[in-house]
C-alpha cells in the first residue's frame, strides 16, 4: 500500500481500533432500537446509556445534561437558534456576543441571526488571532442573552480563555456556550470548572465515528426540544438513536481524556521539532496564530509568496495529506474568515498550511515532511514572480547599500 502521512487530524480522525471493537457487535448481532421494550431494545438501551456515562465524566457533568446529536454542527446550530427561539420560561434577550473566528457551524449561523434582525457583536481579533477580554466586558449590554466562544480555533490552534468569559458571564448573568470540538482529547475541559452553560463535541475529531455529537446543557437551562417528534433525549433530541455512534463516541471520549496529558506532551515535541526546522530551513515561513497559548497539535504555518493550494497539491502527491486554512472551506480560494480577522497580509494568507498532527505521527513523519517542503517550495517559489520581484527588490537595496 502506498505510504501516507496524515497531516490533517482538524479535518477528522481516523476510527482507532478499540473503538471499532466497541461499536462491532452493535453493527452485526445488537441492533435493537433503545426505544423497544424487548431484550435487543433493553441490549441498545444499556449501551447508549453506558456512553452517556462515559462521556458525562469525561467532561464532569451529570448524565442528564448530555444530549446527543448529529453532529457538532446540529449542536451549535440549535444553541444559537435554540436558544432564541426555545428557552421555555425564560425571557430570551435579542443580544448574542461571539468572536470573527468562530467555526462557520457558528459564524454563519450568527451571520444568518443578524440577518433576521437579532443583534450579534463579532469581537474582532488581534494580528495572533487573541481576543480581549476588556472589550468582550464592555460588549454586554441589557439585552446580552448569550456568549458563544470556541475553546480551541480549528485553524490556528488558538486557545481561548473560556474560563475567564465563564465568569464574566455568570456575573453578568449571561448564558455561556463553548464550541469545544477541537479541544476535546488535546486540553482538558471540565464543564464545572469552565462554568458553562451549553458546551458542544463531535466524535469524528477524537477518532471516533462521523454522525454522532454532544450537545451539554446545564441541568435546569433548556427543556423545550429541539428537534420536535420523538420522545428521545428526555423530549429534547427527538429522532431513533445512534446506537453505533454513540457507542464509539463513548469508548473514544474515555480513551481521549484519559491520555490526554501525554499524548499532547508527546505531540508538542513533535510539531516543536517540526516548526523549529521549518523556520530555520526554509525562508520566508511565520507561524499563523498566538505562539504563547496554542494547542499542541496544530501548525498553521505561512510559505510566502506562494499559494497555499499549490503546496497541498504538491504534498499530497509526495503522500502528505494537509490543509489549507479550515478544511471546511476547501474548494474555496478565498482565505477564510478567520485569517481575514486576523488583518495578515493576504498574500501571506494565501499561502498558509495547517499541519495538524495525530495519534499515528511519528518523529519521521515530521522528518519527511520538512524534507519535502524544502524542495516543494523552492521549486514553487523558483516559478513565482511575486518572489522574483522581491528578490530583484532585495538585491538592488543591498547593491545600493554596498555602493
Ligand atoms: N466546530 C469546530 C471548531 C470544528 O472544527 C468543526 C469541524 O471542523 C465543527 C464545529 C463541525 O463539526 P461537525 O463536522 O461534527 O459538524
């Protein structure tokens, strides 16, 4: 088989082995519906129940207080909307404050809120993608109902002060969600500590399976459903369950959280090599995010002068799979929304790479992969006129310096 470094962990993870062996016997010999009264219904019930658990004390809540969804997108979606349009027996205030680096699940979700005439403050961000406290404080106004921040940006890598805004927001008694897909297995999040109202996950990005995520929400701050026609979720949730995914979802959360700690200890080495040689080898390079407060496995790092898509066609087929910018808005050349926040330069956000590293990168992987960059973008920038012109530009400086 072809040999592939798999360089893009943001986008998804692969299903690790111990989760395939839980979710088994759920595709082949259990496949009740937890609903059912009968033994395979009572078999499917037990199971899902059992992830409920596992991942209500990976992020220190009550079981009753996990919902679980689709997706992490579903999630987001139905906080935001959700809680303008469902918080039974609440007076639900038109204000929603988020930042303009949130993961589109978010972003475009708040764009198509203000849309309909609900009033949304997109805090800006600083050239490393950090917000500021200070103006998120003064940010709260009366009719302020709820803040939505991610824990860990998809793109840079960037971790965010949930803790700080937790309490900013319960002093100013203000709903709290944390988009926390990225965060999940690489930071530890404790949802009493952050003090939270609503938190989401996805089970794709912690090597579980894609179609199953976690909506937590506070005991006691949402009971209207969500999704209407079924009893599932205590009324909140309605739809047959993901028996399978939930299951592995289950066993990937209790596997994420509890090598947590080294595995990002190992991943640091890593990418720290990694980021080191790439900088000292190859010019013109700049890490794109806050080099003081990043998760340890992303990389977003800018090649200048040279687009970004070529560099990912180039290592794919040299058998690197990366990515540029968010994943999700491949396809798309524009640069995202989140280095458009971040004011870079854009032909330096034309040209950034993520790098996001998993369980099964090595040393060598990391090795191979400078080596490959190195010639990858000499050969790119040796056809860029953008490069040429400047080189020119340099040289004739340093010539008339010299004179
Ligand atoms: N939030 C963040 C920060 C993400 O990185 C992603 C996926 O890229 C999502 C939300 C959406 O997750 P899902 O694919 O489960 O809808």
């Amino acid at each position: 088989m072809e040999k592939r470094i798999y360089l893009d962990n943001s986008a998804t993870t692969p299903v690790r082995p111990e989760v395939l062996e839980a979710v088994y016997p759920f595709l082949t010999e259990h496949g009740g519906n937890p609903s059912s009264r009968h033994k395979e219904g009572r078999i499917a019930k037990t199971a899902f129940e059992n992830a409920r658990e596992q991942v209500a004390h990976a992020i220190n809540c009550q079981t009753k207080e996990i919902i679980f969804t689709s997706c992490a997108t579903e999630a987001n979606n139905s906080v935001l909307k959700g809680y303008l349009s469902g918080l039974r027996g609440k007076v639900v205030k038109n204000h929603i404050i988020t930042t303009a680096v949130e993961h589109p699940s978010v972003f475009a979700t708040a764009k198509a809120l203000e849309k309909d005439g609900y009033e949304v403050t997109f805090l800006p961000v600083d050239k490393f993608g950090r917000i500021d406290l200070e103006l998120l404080k003064s940010s709260i106004k009366e009719n302020t109902g709820l803040i939505s921040v991610m824990m860990v940006n998809n793109e840079t890598g960037n971790i965010y002060p949930v803790k700080e805004i937790g309490k900013i927001a319960s002093e100013k008694g203000v709903l709290f969600h944390i988009d926390a897909v990225q965060a999940i297995g690489k930071v530890p999040v404790d949802v009493k500590e952050i003090g939270c109202d609503f938190l989401t996950l996805t089970a794709h990005k912690f090597y579980g399976l894609k179609g199953a995520g976690v909506l937590f929400v506070k005991w006691g701050k949402w009971t209207a459903p969500f999704i209407t026609g079924g009893h599932q979720e205590k009324n909140r949730r309605a739809g047959t369950e993901n028996v399978v995914g939930v299951v592995g979802l289950g066993k990937a959360i209790e596997l994420a959280v509890s090598e947590q700690a080294e595995e990002s200890e190992r991943l640091r080495k890593l990418r720290d090599h990694f980021e080191k040689r790439v900088l000292e080898e190859i010019p013109y390079t700049r890490i794109v995010g806050d080099p003081d407060g990043r998760v340890s496995f992303i990389s977003n790092i800018s090649f200048r002068f040279i687009e970004g898509e070529a560099i990912l066609l180039k290592l794919d087929y040299e058998g690197i799979a990366v990515s540029t910018g968010s994943a999700c808005s491949s396809g798309n050349l524009e640069p995202s929304h989140v280095v458009t926040a971040m004011k870079i330069d854009p032909e330096e956000s034309h040209s950034s790479i993520r790098f996001s590293l998993g369980r099964s990168t090595t040393l060598e992987d990391m090795e191979y992969t400078v080596e490959k960059l190195k010639n990858i973008i000499q050969q790119l920038r040796s056809f860029s006129p953008v490069y040429d012109k400047f080189i020119t530009q340099n040289q004739k400086e340093s010539d008339r310096r010299v004179q």
